[in-house]
C-alpha cells in the first residue's frame, strides 16, 4: 500500500506552517504576520492550527 503523501512533503508543509507561526509570534499578530507574506489570515490560521 502506497502512503497518500510521502515523507518529504510532510515535512514540508510543517515547516511552513513553522514559519508562518514564527511570523505569527514575531509580527504580533494574524493580520500583520498575513499582510507581510501575503497570505490571506485565512491561509496563515490554516497553517497556525496545522500545528496543534
């Protein structure tokens, strides 16, 4: 059986949603972490919630 998603992209995908909650701490706040990566808060919660 072939996993659904292999390991590197797993990996990939958590260090952005690491990225964006650094952005998240360092910027103080959703908006402002969203406005500077241009991401919708939309897509920088997504990532955040990924990681709890």
């Amino acid at each position: 059986m072939r996993p659904v998603m292999d390991i590197a992209a797993l990996r990939s995908l958590v260090a952005v949603a690491v990225a964006v909650a650094v952005a998240v701490a360092g910027y103080g706040g959703l908006g402002r972490a969203a406005g500077v990566l241009a991401l919708s808060q939309s897509a920088v919660s997504q990532h955040v919630r990924r990681l709890e």
